[in-house]
C-alpha cells in the first residue's frame, strides 16, 4: 500500500479477512497517491466550539499534551506515509 491506508481500503481489507471468497470478486484498479495537508471540511452551521475542540483535537494529537507518549505510540504503529 501507498502511504496511510485510505477507508475505502481499510473496508476492502476487512472483507479479505472476513470474507475472502468476496474479496476474490474485488479488484483494485487504481489508488491515488497521499494528499499532502488533507483538507478539514465540516458543515458551515457546525458549532464553532465544537469546529475549535476538533481542530485542536486533530492538529495536537500525538504531539502535545498528558497522553502524547500513548498517542504517539499509537501514530508510530500506522503504515509511513
């Protein structure tokens, strides 16, 4: 695989380990490549509060905080990019 595995792959690699004669009727025929500074998106009428915590959330974890160590240990453990 190419860099972080992508949802669509990460469903397509629980039907190999769950039901392989399914996943013997898949074919990959194209990945894209990773994209650098994935895009946040959320809805515009989203609580700006709750649009602050994911924000903070999404850009600190694994670097900053009392469970850096755990999250980075976590982050360490997916695919390199």
């Amino acid at each position: 695989m190419y860099g972080r595995v992508a949802p669509v792959l990460r469903v397509y690699q629980r039907i190999a380990a769950t039901a392989p004669e399914a996943r013997e009727k898949i074919k990959i025929i194209w990945t894209s490549p990773l994209i650098p500074l994935d895009p946040l998106m959320w809805r515009k009428d989203l609580d700006p509060a709750v649009k602050g915590k994911l924000y903070t959330f999404l850009m600190s974890y694994g670097h900053i905080g009392t469970d850096a160590a755990s999250a980075a240990s976590t982050m360490a453990r997916l695919p390199p990019r």
